[in-house]
C-alpha cells in the first residue's frame, strides 16, 4: 500500500494568516496539486498534517478528497501512526513544495527508506541538511514505522525536522536529484509570487513531453507561451476546450467548401488550443476534460484526412481521396496501438505531422498528393513502431 503524508503547517511569507499550503496555484491551492501528483504516483491514502485549520485549507481538503484518495487531517505523529497501515509505504511531502510528477514518480518506485537529495551547493532555500554535503529536497519514501518511531519522541519536536532525522539514523538511502530533472520547478515556496513563477514552469514542464518532432516544435512552444497568460487570467478549462471544438467544426467547414488549406489551418489552430486545454485541465484534476481534448487532437486530424478525401473524390469522380484517407487514418491508428513512449523516435508521423504534411500541397491545390504522402509517412512510421516491438534476440 502506497499513501502520501502531506506537511502543511507553515504560514506563507507574503501573506500573514495563510498557509503556504493554500496559496493559489495554477487554479487550484498548492495542497491540491501536491495531492493530485500523490494519486497520479498511486497513493490511495493521503494524511495531511496541520497546526490549524483555515477556511482555505477545509475547502481544498473537502476538493482533494473527492479525487480518488482517502484523506485525514492530523496534527501530530501520533494520529499519523494511527491512521497509517503498519506495512504502508510512505511519500512525504514537505510543506510548500513545487515538483513534478516525472521526480515524484521516482520516489514512488518499490523500495526501502529513501530521501531525495541535492548537492549543498545546489540546495535552494528551506532544504534542510541531511548530510556535510547534501540537503533533503523535500521528498521522502519511508516505512510506517518511521512515523510510529517520531510519535515516540516528545510532542513538542517538529513533526517534520524529526522525521527527516529519524530516516537519516535508519541510514535510508539517498536518491540524488538530478540537475535540470524538473526543468527548474523543484523547490520549496512560501511565496506566493515566487510560486506563481515555479507554476508557469511547471506548466512548461507539461507540454514538453511530446517526442514527435511536430509536437515538440511546433505545439509545445506554442503552448508554452500562451499558458501562462491563460493561467493569470484564470481561464476555465472548459472554455479552451469549447473553442478548440469551435475551430474544429470551422476547419470542416473550409475544407467542405473547397478551401482545403484554411481548413487544414484552423484545424492546426484547434490542436494547439486543445493541447493547451489538455494541460490546464490535467494541471485543475479535471481528467475528463483532460482526456477529451488530448484525444481530440487526433479525431480532429482524423476528420480533416477523410474530408479533404471526400471532397476530392467527389471533385475528381474517382475513390482515390476516399482511399488515400482511410489508408492515412488506419496506418495512424494503428501506430498509436503499435507504439510505447519509451519507444517512440523523433522522426515519427503524428497527427501534427500528417496535417503539416499536406498542408503545402493543399496550397497548391494537389490535396491527393498530399494524402499519399502523409498516408506513405504514416505506414512507414507503423512499419517502424512494429519492429520496436519485436523482441531482439
């Protein structure tokens, strides 16, 4: 069993009467998106550990516990140990910290005790020492007992200091965080403007994932630059979405009435503003959302094949459109099907890419040979994904 132990105790530096913990956060209170990594990591019990309660910090408890996880409020190590199965794995999270789900995942791994660790040099402010050389980066994997061992210790000890030097005697192992691992965004905050800052690279850090070359460098930048505004003027996720489906149903639209290159366009528009979507309502717990618009992007590109074949076909008198466009879709699908993220390769066709790839010959008004190509990129990248799942001798 996998549960998270969340510390949030601190008040922030910037705001007197708040606790860090609740500081706004991409949308949402700091608190919840710590837990929305923990459920992404697989706890399916969280215990939040408080001085006090705020208005602020029930609410975003009341919000976190309809995510999927258990949740209990405690206020010392005691109660902790109570609520926490003797077996149970332990992430603890320290109060205040900004990180990724790609660094949690790590901590999350099978294992012993284990503290994540940064250089002292490298050590931003409120990492606490661990070492002569080394400080706590503010993630921690620990047995139960760890947290029974501290509720034996006098009350009046710091719950989460005490933690941290109970694991270093049990000589847990320390996992270095690598420089550059989170892109910039691990760290403690207390902040809020200096949090604001680390949200907008945490926001960068999720579209930065794609492989592909069109995603990557075409999408991904592009994304990168309008979600932040987007998150400073709270933007509903909702909204994104409806108008990337908007400009979806415009881009039909062009290519019903023969201007297939503005279709073609709009189309690529509509994909980048649900990829911006996609990340926004990933980032608020929104999954639904998330998951519509992340697999809209390829129903759209979809769309925009068959169309732009059907209305070349019709135009020409011959299946040829209608059959270069099947041929585009079903080699697309089945890459999707074939094709692990480890193993995907930078050069790979996606749905980015086959729109890109007919684009110019829409242009110049030669839209088949633009399916035949796009329709030959795909198989090609399906013969490759394939062949990456072959088992080599």
């Amino acid at each position: 069993m996998l549960a998270g132990l969340i510390f949030a105790t601190d008040d922030a530096d910037d705001r007197p009467g708040m606790l860090a913990a609740t500081l706004p956060f991409g949308g949402l209170t700091l608190i919840e998106f710590q837990a929305r990594l923990l459920v992404g990591a697989g706890v399916s019990q969280i215990i939040v550990v408080v001085a006090r309660l705020t208005p602020e910090l029930l609410g975003a408890i009341a919000r976190i516990g309809r995510r999927g996880a258990s949740v209990d409020v405690v206020r010392n190590a005691g109660e902790a140990a109570e609520k926490l199965h003797p077996l149970a794995r332990v992430l603890v999270v320290a109060d205040g910290l900004v990180t990724t789900g790609d660094v949690l995942a790590v901590m999350a791994k099978d294992g012993g005790d284990a503290l994540l660790t940064v250089s002292d040099r490298d050590a931003s402010p409120g990492f606490e020492r661990v070492g002569a050389e080394s400080a706590w980066a503010g993630l921690a994997r620990l047995e139960a007992k760890r947290i029974a061992e501290v509720a034996a210790l006098p009350r009046d000890y710091d719950f989460q200091s005490t933690l941290l030097r109970v694991a270093a005697q049990a000589r847990a192992q320390h996992i270095a965080l690598l420089p550059g691992a989170a892109g910039g965004a691990h760290g403690i905050e207390r902040d809020s403007r200096t949090l604001s800052e680390r949200g907008n690279i945490i926001l960068a850090a999720l579209v930065s994932k794609p492989v592909e070359w069109a995603d990557r460098f075409i999408l991904a930048p592009l994304a990168r630059l309008a979600l932040p505004r987007l998150m400073a003027r709270v933007v509903p996720s909702w909204s994104v979405g409806a108008a990337g489906v908007a400009l979806g149903l415009v881009a039909l639209a062009a290519i019903l009435f023969e201007q297939d290159w503005a279709g073609i366009v709009f189309a690529l528009i509509a994909s980048l503003i649900f990829t911006i979507g996609a990340a926004l309502a990933w980032l608020r717990d929104e999954e639904g959302l998330a998951r519509f618009q992340t697999l809209a992007i390829p129903g759209l590109a979809a769309l925009v094949a068959l169309t732009v074949g059907h209305v070349a076909s019709v135009a020409r008198g011959t299946a040829t459109g209608w059959t270069l466009a099947i041929a585009l879709v079903v080699a697309g699908v089945l890459t999707e099907r074939a094709a692990t993220l480890g193993g995907r390769r930078r050069w790979w066709g996606s749905p980015v890419a086959y729109m890109l790839t007919i684009l110019p010959f829409a242009v110049i008004d030669l839209p088949l040979l633009g399916l035949a190509l796009a329709a030959l990129y795909a198989t090609t990248t399906l013969a490759a994904a394939i062949e990456g799942t072959r088992k080599q001798p």
